[in-house]
C-alpha cells in the first residue's frame, strides 16, 4: 500500500494541532520507538508524536487521514508481536502522557483510567481502596492498561478472574477520521446492538485508537497460599492440570514451567532455588480467598491429584519472601530465555486436557527441524508460551526453515482444539500464520470490519492480516 510521506508542510499542520513540544523527529526518538520486544526488529517512523488528550488524538488523526498518512499506536513497548512497529514509517502515536487515573467509583466498583497508565501501578492504586483489578501480565510493570486493552491481555490469574475482556466496561475511542465516540455504557449488562467495545479489545489499535477506559473492579481477597509441584516429566505435569479443575477446585493461578527454564532463570536472576536432578517439570499453583481453612482444604483435595500424576515433591512457600521470589521466577523466565540465546515466542492455547499433546508434539517437531524450546506458561487456561531456541541450527535453517517447524506446531495446535495466540496478540509477525487457524471467509469478515471503521487504511497498516 502506497501512503503519504510527511513534508515540512504537514509536519507544521501536525506541530500546530498538538504542539510542538510533543512532536520528535530527531534521530534517537525515532530509533527509540521503531522497536518494541519482538525479537530484533526495528522499524523508524517518520515522526514520533505525544498527544496529551484525546482532542490533540482526535486532531492529529483528522490530519493523517486527509493526507494518507499511516499511524501506529504504541503503548509501553513491551509487545512480543510486532504490533506497534511502525512499518510503513509514518507516525507513531505513543500514548505515555496518558497517565492519569481519573476515577475510582468504590460504590460502583468501577474506574475510568488513560491509557497510558502502567499496568501494575493502577493494581496498587485499586488494591489502596480494598478492591482487586486481576488483570497482571508478566509486563505489568512496564506495560500499559492500553496496550493490555488492545491485545486482549490475561496473565496467571486469568484461571479464575477472566482475562481482560471481562473487565472492560466501556471505551472512549477516536475513529480514524478523527470522530471521537464511546464505544458502549459503564453498566454490566450490554445487549443495546453491536458489542463495539468487546470489538476493540484485541484489535491491536488497527480500528481506533482508545482514550479512555472504563473498567470494573472486585474486592480484594485478604490470603493467599502458593504451592510447588515437581515432576519427572512435562507430561506428568501438563496432565494434572486438567485433573484439577476436574476434581471441582479452581486456584488463582495455575503455571507451568520446563526444567530448562527454571535453570537460566537461576543463572540469570540468581535465584536460590534447590533444582533436584530428578525433576523437569513444575506446577505453580495459587489459591486466594478469606478463609484460610477453606484454602488448605483445597491445597490437600490438589496434593492428592498431583500424588496420581507422578508428582515427587510439593513446596508450600511459607513467607512472603518465598512467594516472592517463586513469582520472580516466573515472571522473569521470558527475559532469562532472551539473556541466553536467540530465540522466537510463540504463544499458543489449547484446551486444557490437551496440553500433554502439545507438549510432546512442540519437542517432536523440535526434533525434527533441529531447535530446542523451553516451554511454560499459564497452564491453567490451556495457554502455553514456546521459546524456541537457536541452540545449534545453522543461520541458514534459523532463517528458511524455522518458519516450517512453527507452521507445524500451529497447525498441531489447531488440531487440538486451539489457536494461535493466547495473549499476545498477532501483530506483525503472527498475521502469516492466521489462515491456518481461520478460513477465507472469516479473514474476508475481519477486513470487511477494518474497513469500515478505516476505509483509507491508515490505523496501524499491516498488522493481523494481510
């Protein structure tokens, strides 16, 4: 698609309307925001801008749109696909000045939030009030409310609290030719038409770009109780999970994770962590409530269905250091991973039950191409994150054939009742991918709706299909 480069002329219409102060065009801006966390790739727009509300958003898109001029919106750059590289040069519209938290409702249990927000910052600033916002990417923080928005972010505790989708109320949006609408109504019930709101999230900023967000919130528990699984194999482990939820508990979090991970995470985060030689798969599994006796009793009915999968040891972390350093590890396996090799993430969701499949079909298909993996993820919701690893493979098979090997688990994956993205949206580098999940016709349907809200093709251009 052929787009409009930005001259002297349109860069003073752009400075005029939001300000100069919030418009960059110096070397390092550009280079700082033509990345996120996707592997290596970089891309440079032309301009990097800085609105502060939504009427400087809504002016800077009336512009874009008139000249032809592609945007793409950037939360906290910490996306893993591609989605806010801006490919086509153009603008990229980073939403950090929206940062302000403007309402919690405690009546209503509900809160309007910018954007721009840090996701983990407005968890503190809900748990202050006594409530609970669930929603905790690994990202959380350093990522934004928004970008969680528009890739349609989960995180551990998806398990028992839902992903983002069932915490998003109502959106303020600006349209691609600078209209400004809300998106629905800041009750729980909607059944007024087309859910547009429900459309945005995941949308990776490709049908508008989000202003405003209305969430709602739930009280906070006051306990937690975190255990450890060990497990000779990642079948063992990838086994237990569904037999868990079949004996009637459901804990707040439930992660696996693979030996290999938990050995560079004690490399690189210098961890203290007893890492037997006999163990290569662990379950995490939280319980959170107010009754403490309710929480144990449930902690024993899981002891004994891990005992039935070959589980050979379970730790109970005692202190909230414990608890603390367990989530480390957790939490800091992507960037261990990174530290280590080159390496792609694919994140992939089955079914529960058919995580023992996935499992040992990603490890065949390594085989067979000549990668390794390390595997975790949030295994409660069936949602399995792959690192695939260089290791040994020649430059030229990392870069011809690695892409069949990934053909092949996403279609194992598919085969297995899933799809091929769990939470970290399609972007750039998974949209080559998605007519092995989806027919023609829904790929048709979910242009036909891309045109609609952007007939010229200017939000985030390239992204989720081609």
């Amino acid at each position: 698609m052929e787009y409009t480069k930005i001259t002297s002329a349109i860069l003073a219409e752009i400075e005029n309307a939001i300000g100069k102060a919030n418009v960059f065009v110096d070397d390092e801006s550009l280079a700082n925001y033509g990345h996120d966390e996707t592997e290596d790739l970089s891309y440079f727009p032309e301009v990097v801008v800085k609105p502060v509300d939504t009427a400087s958003v809504s002016a800077l898109l009336k512009i874009c749109n008139q000249y032809h001029i592609p945007v793409t919106p950037r939360g906290g750059g910490t996306g893993l696909s591609g989605a806010a590289l801006p490919i086509f040069g153009g603008v990229l519209l980073s939403m950090e000045k929206f940062k302000a938290i403007i309402d919690i409702d405690t009546e209503n249990l509900q809160a309007t939030v910018e954007p721009g927000v840090i996701t983990e910052e407005f968890m503190n600033a809900i748990a202050e009030k006594g409530l609970l916002y669930p929603v905790d990417p690994s990202s959380k923080g350093s990522c934004f409310i928004g970008g969680n928005v528009a890739h349609g972010s989960g995180g551990p505790r998806v398990v028992k609290y839902g992903t983002i989708r069932e915490y998003i109320l109502n959106l303020e949006i600006v349209l691609a030719n600078g209209d400004v609408i809300w998106t629905g109504a800041n009750t729980l019930k909607y059944a007024s038409g087309y859910n547009l709101t429900q459309l945005m999230i995941g949308s990776e900023g490709t049908l508008a770009v989000v202003t405003k967000i209305v969430t709602k919130l739930i009280p906070a528990v006051s306990q937690t109780v975190l255990m450890l699984g060990s497990f000779a194999t990642n079948e063992q482990a990838c086994a237990a999970v569904s037999a868990i939820f079949r004996a009637g508990i459901t804990p707040s979090a439930l992660e696996f994770m693979e030996r290999k991970g938990v050995e560079w995470v004690i490399k690189f985060d210098d961890i203290k962590f007893d890492l037997k030689d006999d163990v290569n798969a662990f379950l995490m599994i939280e319980f959170d409530g107010d009754d403490l006796d309710t929480i144990f009793k449930d902690c024993e009915k899981v002891n004994m269905v891990l005992e039935e999968f070959g589980c050979t040891e379970v730790l109970f972390a005692d202190t909230a250091q414990q608890k603390e350093d367990l989530w480390r590890m957790r939490r800091t396996m992507a960037e261990s991973v990174k530290s280590n090799s080159v390496y792609k993430e694919e994140d992939t969701v089955v079914p529960r039950a058919a995580l023992p499949k996935l499992i040992n079909g990603i490890k065949e298909i390594g085989t067979k191409y000549g990668f390794e993996s390390v595997c975790y993820g949030h295994a409660g919701d069936g949602n399995l994150h792959i690192n695939i690893i260089k290791g040994s493979m020649s430059d030229e098979d990392w870069n011809d054939k690695l892409k069949d090997g990934i053909v092949e688990i996403f279609e194992l994956t598919t085969d297995l009742g899933g799809t091929i993205s769990g939470e970290h949206g399609i972007g750039l580098v998974q949209k080559n991918y998605m007519s092995i999940k989806y027919s023609e016709i829904h790929l048709s349907l979910m242009r036909n709706i891309k045109k609609v809200f952007d007939p010229k093709g200017i939000l985030n251009p390239g992204k989720i299909f081609n």
